[in-house]
C-alpha cells in the first residue's frame, strides 16, 4: 500500500463448534471488526467503539503485534500506521473477537507490506495463531467451515450455500476460553472417542442435506464440551429446553461460550428470539445471519475520502 492510500478491513465475527464440530467447525456470523488504516510515522490504535477502549493504543496492541509478526515471517518490517478500530463483536462471549482481530492484523500486514499471501497462506497463519481454524476460517472465508489442523497443513473447506438464522444469547459476564477448556478431560476411551465423532459426522452431514431436525439433534447430543461446561454456563441447559419450543431446530455453547446459540429457519426466528428476551430480560438477544463473504479488503485514495467529505 502506498502512501496517500486507506485500506478498510472488515472481519466478521464467527461462532465456533456448533456442538459436536468441536475445534473443527465454524461459522461466520454478520458482526463485524472494521479497521481503517493509513501509513503514518508511528503506531497509533485510535477505538471508535466504547469497549475497545482498553486496549493499548500503541505498538503493543495485538493488532499491530500480529501484523508485525506476520510481515516478519516474510522477511519484512511493517512501517509506521495509523488505524481507526471499531467492532459490535461481544468481546470474551464466544463469539471470535480474537479470531477476527488475528484475521485483521495478518490483513494489514499483507496490505501495508504488499506481501500478496495467498487465501492458504492466511488461513494458515491465523489457524496456527488462533490455534485451531475453527473461528479463524470461518472469519476469513465466511460461510460455514469445516476443518482440521496438525503440524504439517491445515485443511478447511468452505461452504455457502447454507443459510438459516442464527439467534445468540448473550450475557453480560465474560468467560475466558482458558478457564472454559480448564474443565474438559485430558483423555478419553477409545469407545467415547468413536462415538462423540460418530455424532459430529451425522450433524455435519444433517446440516448440508438441509435436515436440520437432526442436525439439532446431534447438537444437543454432543459428547465433547457440553457436558462439562454445563456448570459453568447455566443457562445452557434452560435454552436447550426452552428454545425448541419457540421453533429453534438446535441449540450451541458459542465456542467456549458463555454465549449460546439458537439456529431456526428464517420464518421461526423472530419467535424465538422475542421468546429468550422473555425469558432472559438481563441478557442481550441478538439476531443475526451468517456471512457469506468473510473478510473483505478494500483500497481507498485518502484524496478521494478528503473530496467526499468536504461535497
């Protein structure tokens, strides 16, 4: 990017797990992280949303430090840059702020820096920082992913044409994702194993045939996190009680929560979601769809934004 040019990154956010996809599947959803950046002699993070407010405004920000990290691996130094931050993704809900902030930092470092990293090369790079591409896919791709890491590649597959709505339940207390995997077991049988895969295969192979009685089904029949985060997010287990009856098909712990989600039809979600405020009047409903086109980039002439301003 050169000088006198603006670069607009928007990253939507993203739930991760749907139940039984544990680490594996992801699907982004349409609350965005919007960065405006511009060459400048120093770092500077100016917030535009109240929350993001208390994060630092310099260097140190994890933004600029995945950029820097990222124009490193390529042998680059990422200059000076001045960004304008602003986001309606809950922060510490389960619902991908890191994810998106990741995907956006290693945006601004190929933009600033001209790496032109292919869509792999992303999708590898945030993976690996993010630590699996569950969240991190589904930002950058959009749609619904499935995917699988180790230590020689990453694999995702990105698939559009799902479409449903997506109501999330959102409280008003955080719950970090360290603590959150504190209470998941270090190991399992062999049998457990065969059978919690069993069930995410079932619900991945629900979902893309358009049967998703069962998908819900499958969902509320995961064996690998819901189980022990139950007790850490109690309104789990009212929602999955109280949601179907409102016409959702299935219910989700959003990533590691303690955000919950409710997937309905299109012609069902406004019931259900007037049906939780009802039911949880302290907590924030959000009614959302899934985002199709993942991160966008777009480039911008400082001149031309001056020129529009001023008419």
């Amino acid at each position: 990017m050169s000088e006198g040019e603006m670069v607009v990154i928007k990253v939507p956010a993203s739930t991760a797990n749907l139940g039984p996809g544990f680490d594996s599947i992801g699907l982004a959803l349409n609350l965005y992280l919007t960065l405006e950046a511009e060459r400048a002699d120093k770092y500077e993070m100016i917030p535009l949303s109240e929350p993001l407010s208390i994060y630092p405004s310099d260097e140190s920000n994890f933004i600029f430090q995945v950029a820097k990290d990222t124009a490193k691996k390529y042998g680059r130094e990422l200059p000076g840059c001045k960004a304008r931050i602003s986001s309606d993704i809950p922060l510490t809900r389960g619902l991908g702020s890191s994810a998106a902030a990741i995907v956006a930092g290693i945006e601004l470092a190929d933009a600033l820096c001209d790496l032109q990293l292919s869509q792999y090369e992303k999708l590898e790079l945030s993976s690996r920082m993010e630590g699996h591409p569950d969240n991190a896919g589904a930002s950058l791709l959009g749609g619904l992913v499935i995917g699988c890491m180790s230590e020689e590649e990453v694999s995702v597959q990105s698939i559009k044409n799902i479409s449903f709505d997506v109501i999330a339940v959102v409280p008003k207390e955080e719950l970090l994702t360290k603590e959150s995997r504190g209470v998941l077991p270090e190991a399992w049988s062999f049998k457990e194993a065969v059978q919690a895969g069993a069930v995410g295969n079932v619900m991945v192979a629900a979902l893309l045939s358009g049967n998703y009685s069962l998908a819900g089904k499958m969902m509320s029949a995961d064996l690998f996190h819901h189980p022990y985060r139950k007790k850490m997010v109690p309104h789990l287990e009212v929602i999955e009680k109280e949601a179907p009856r409102l016409g959702a098909f299935g219910v989700a712990l959003s990533g590691a929560g303690p955000a919950v989600l409710c997937l309905a039809e299109s012609e069902s979600a406004p019931a259900v979601a007037e049906g939780l405020q009802r039911i949880f009047p302290e907590m924030e409903i959000l009614s959302l769809k899934i985002d199709q086109a993942g991160v966008t980039v777009l480039k911008k002439s400082l001149a031309e934004l001056e020129i529009g301003h001023t008419v």
